[in-house]
C-alpha cells in the first residue's frame, strides 16, 4: 500500500461524510436563496432575485441590528465578569481549581432548554424573581419583565459565561503572575498593573473567548424563542419562522446566507491574528 | 502578597450564584403544588408521580422521547466514534495539503451556529426527498459530533509515543496488529472521551434536531420544548431534576475517573 493510497483511505470516511452532510447542504441553502417558492411551500424552478429583494424589506435592517447588539453586549458582559474569575481561578491551588472549573462546568451539563426554562419561570409574572422586585419595590406589579430584550440578554450571558471563562482560564493558566508583581515593583497600581499587563497577558484567550460566545449567540434561536417577544426577534427566529410558519424555504435560506456572511467575518479575523501572532513567534525562535 | 484584591473572588463567588440560583430554583418548584410556576401552594411529590407511573398522555410521550434520545445519542456517538478517529489520526500522521483541507473541514461545524446548520441539513433532506424521521436526526448529530471527537482524540494523540508502533513493526507485527494490541488500548481514553462529549451533546441538541425531526421521531428536547409552549411547564420542573441528578452523578463520576487516571500516569 502506497502512502498516498493510506491517507486517502483513512481521510475518506471523515471527509466524505462532511463534504455530503455539510458542504452540500451549505452550498445548497446559499442556492436556494436564489430560488422562488411555490405556493405549496415548496422550492420552484428557474433562478430570481425576488428573495432578497424581499429580505431587504424595512423590517428586516432592525433585527439585523438587534442581533448584533445584543450579540455583541453578550460577548462584553461575559468577558468582563470571565476575566475576574479567570485570575481567581489561575491563582488557586490545583486541586481547588479542579473542583472550581467542575463547579463552573457543571450546569453546562444540564440541558439547554431547562436552565432556558429555570429562568422562564423566575422571571414569570408569578415568578419568584418578578415578586421578590416587587416586594423590595424595584418594579410595579404590572411590570412584564419576561419577552424583551433585557430578559433575552440575560438568559444569553448565563448560558454562554462558561463558555467565555474556560478560554480565558487556560490563558490566565500560562500567565506569569510575576510579571503583576514586577509592574506593582514599578509603581503601578493594582488596577493598572491588571489591566496593562494581565489584559494583554491573556489576549489570545480573549481572542477565542470572543469568538466561542458572540458566533453562537450570533445565532441563537431558542432562548429569544422562549424568553423573547415580538419586539426581541433575532434573526435566528426569523428563519425559524419563515422555515415553520411561513413554509417559506427559499426566504429562510436567503437569511441563513445573511447570517452565514456576519459569522464568517469575525472567523477570519481570528484566523488572521492567530496566523499573524504564529508568524511573529516564528521568527523568534 | 498581603493586600491581593478580593474583588476578583467576589466576582467568582457571584457568577457561581448566578450560575447555581436557578437551577435550585427549578428543583424547589418540583415540588411545589401549584399547576404554574409561581406562589407556593404546599409540598407535593404529584409531578414525579405522574411521570413515573407511566399511565398518563405526558408520561407515555415524555417516555417515548427519552428512548428516542437515547437510540439517536447512540448511534451518533458510535459513527462518530469510528468516524472521529479515523479523522484525527490521518490529521496526526499526515501533514500535506488534503489534511489542511481536511482539517478546515472538521473545525467548520465546531464555528457555525446550531440553527445554519439545521436548515441547511433541512434543506439537504427536502431536496432528496428523504422523509424527516430517527434516520434524519442520526445522521444530522453524527455531523456536529465526528468534529467533537476528532478534536479530543486529536488532542490525546499530541502526547502519543510514536516510537511504539515502530517497535511492534520490527517486530514483526502487520498492521492490523498494529491497530488492535497497540493503537487502540493506548487511544482508548481519549476516544472514549470523546465519544462522552458526543453522547451528551447528542442528548442535548435541541435547535439541529427540532429543524431536521418528523412527527413521531420527538426526542427530549424537543418534548421539554412543546411542554413548555403547550401543556404542563410544572410536569418540566419533575422531569429535570431527573435529568438534572442523572447528568451531574454521570460528569462526576467521569471526572472522577478520568483525574484518577491522570494522577497514575503523570505526564512529564
């Protein structure tokens, strides 16, 4: 058996398999965004552009913009609260941190749609969160603190904060804490020190944290679903809708293509500075 | 270092509150007599009840969809288990440009959102024909999950001795051999491991598998999801405490054996 032959015969099974059941099917959805629909909700014949003149519809430029937003505030507020207890974390001995990161990951584990329904239920106009705020009197009984943007953010960052604190962990983890002493030794303060030598210290965890919580959140469906109303749809719901509702195929996948573009860009920027980052250690060795 | 801020473990100490409040939160109400989450009406055990003994509409359904998870995180996780591995050892023992391409491959599904995935898998099924079902689900999981195990196998083989499959060669051992005595009991933790995370990803999924299932062929998720939109969100809370102790018992006792292992082999 020649070399070449061998990795052909072991590569083929995996490649084969993602080539079929991934990029066909991505090509085909960027396909049939170019296609009509039939009345019958199915995908006609011939090629148009109707659809995307009808993705361009007035609506639409809004909840682009609310999944951004709220994509990107996610993102910030994880980060901000992940990068605190990525040093916590770093600095604890390692049979502590062990169990600290099990404690972190453990409602990972929990299914997805039942911690999205904890907090369905917390925030229920019977819920005990909404009484407890009225009772201390931060909100009227009236107030509907479910389906708005507030309460989709805040489902986002709890189910996405283990996600942004394992990659900063594993940075804090290789941060050389001597380094904070030596700035503190320079007449730094203790903010200064963290945030111009830890901050930069752990960058590449912040490159890939960000990109692990704003991608998927990018295209997060359910919660805004569950949590959300009318007025905080992402774009996610919108192909939900067009796909099960609507039976409108061909503008589900005019969408996907939208989405698949905003997910792209953030993807080569982290593949440009990690190649940039390579490149420059590179020429230090 | 005396003066160490404190603020950092207070931020940990919060986010760990946040993390943990509703899940407590949920299992209090579990038992909670009241037919909507609010108020407390009184002690009850009537929700495990009613899910247990298997004679109501909820329970019969709720049954049905557990079998059907577990017969698709089964089989998802034994396709990708073999597909998986085969995957990272040709990107471990080959570097040439099929494997760069290789390699783009199997990361893409770990970047790209749940729901592009599901319509396009969607889209791929209407195109064929293929009538949405059991079939659809496997073959959509084993997608996501052969990237999740190609990448901790990949991992378990950066520490890998080459020189052992050298050794069984001179001496004398055909490439089967190869494969059985050495290859896979020195890869075996890690392609177990991998095929864990499969397995529990595969029981979690939730948007892939509401895009590409058929009626009939409803897995948990997709159960506790149409509970909660119509029907008994309390009969949830019961249902994921079950959940939520088989879960934690299994991770545990994963982690248990797998920091077992670690410290028997210390890594140098």
């Amino acid at each position: 058996m020649s070399r070449k032959w061998r990795e052909w015969t072991i590569t083929l099974p995996s490649m084969g398999w993602l080539v079929f059941f991934f990029v066909i099917p991505t090509l085909l959805v960027c396909g049939i965004a170019f296609k009509n629909r039939t009345i019958n909700g199915g995908i006609g014949e011939g090629w148009t552009l109707d659809t995307w003149l009808n993705v361009i519809q007035p609506s639409y430029p809004l909840v682009v913009w609310r999944t951004l937003w709220l994509s990107g505030l996610t993102t910030l507020i994880c980060l901000f609260f992940s990068i605190p207890v990525s040093y916590w974390l770093a600095r604890l001995s390692k049979e502590a941190r062990n169990w600290m990161l099990l404690l972190i990951i453990l409602p990972f584990w929990t299914n997805f749609l039942i911690r999205v329904f904890a907090w369905w239920s917390l925030l229920h106009s019977q819920g005990w969160l909404k009484q407890a705020l009225v009772w201390l009197g931060l909100a009227s009984p009236e107030a509907q603190l479910l389906y708005n943007e507030w309460a989709v953010l805040l489902v986002l960052v709890y189910t996405y904060i283990p996600f942004a604190i394992l990659p900063l962990f594993a940075s804090a983890e290789k941060f050389d804490f001597s380094l904070l002493d030596a700035a503190r030794d320079l007449g730094a303060g203790k903010l200064r020190a963290f945030v111009s030598v830890f901050i930069p210290g752990i960058s590449q965890g912040m490159i890939t944290a960000f990109v692990v919580v704003f991608i998927p959140v990018l295209g997060s469906y359910a919660i805004p679903d569950i949590v959300g109303g009318p007025t905080s749809e992402m774009i996610g719901n919108k192909i939900a809708q067009n796909v099960f509702v609507d039976r409108n195929l061909p503008h589900a996948s005019a969408l996907a293509t939208l989405l698949a573009l905003v997910v792209l860009l953030p993807v080569l920027y982290s593949i440009f500075t990690q190649r940039r980052q390579k490149r420059s250690t590179g020429r230090r060795s | 270092m005396k003066n160490r801020s404190k603020f950092p473990m207070f931020v940990t100490i919060g986010v760990l509150v946040f993390l943990y409040a509703p899940i407590l939160v949920l299992i209090i109400y579990s038992f909670n007599d009241s037919r909507y989450p609010g108020a407390w009406q009184g002690f009850t055990l009537k929700w495990y009840r009613t899910l247990l003994e298997a004679n109501s509409v909820e329970a019969r359904d709720i049954w049905r969809a557990t079998r059907n998870t577990l017969l698709v995180a089964f089989c998802a996780t034994i396709i990708s288990m073999v597909f998986g591995t085969l995957a990272a050892w040709a990107m471990y023992r080959f570097r040439s440009r099929l494997q760069s391409l290789h390699q783009m491959l199997v990361y893409a599904p770990l970047v790209v959102p749940d729901i592009l995935m599901g319509i396009s898998l969607l889209m791929l099924f209407v195109n064929v024909n293929m009538s949405l079902g059991l079939t659809t689900i496997i073959i959509s999981h084993t997608t996501f999950c052969i990237s999740y195990v190609a990448l901790v196998v990949l991992g378990r083989l950066q520490d890998f001795d080459h020189t052992l499959v050298d050794a069984a060669r001179d001496l004398g051992a055909n490439g089967f051999a190869v494969c059985v005595r050495i290859l896979l009991p020195l890869l075996g933790p890690g392609i177990a491991a991998g095929g864990l995370l499969a397995f529990t990803l595969s029981v979690d999924d939730f948007v892939i598998t509401f895009f590409t299932a058929g009626p009939g062929s409803t897995t948990l998720p997709v159960q506790v999801y149409s509970m909660m939109r119509h029907g008994t969100p309390t009969l949830i809370n019961a249902l994921s405490v079950i959940f939520i102790i088989v879960t934690f018992s299994v991770v545990i006792f994963s982690q248990r054996v797998l920091q077992k292992r670690d410290n028997s082999h210390p890594h140098i």
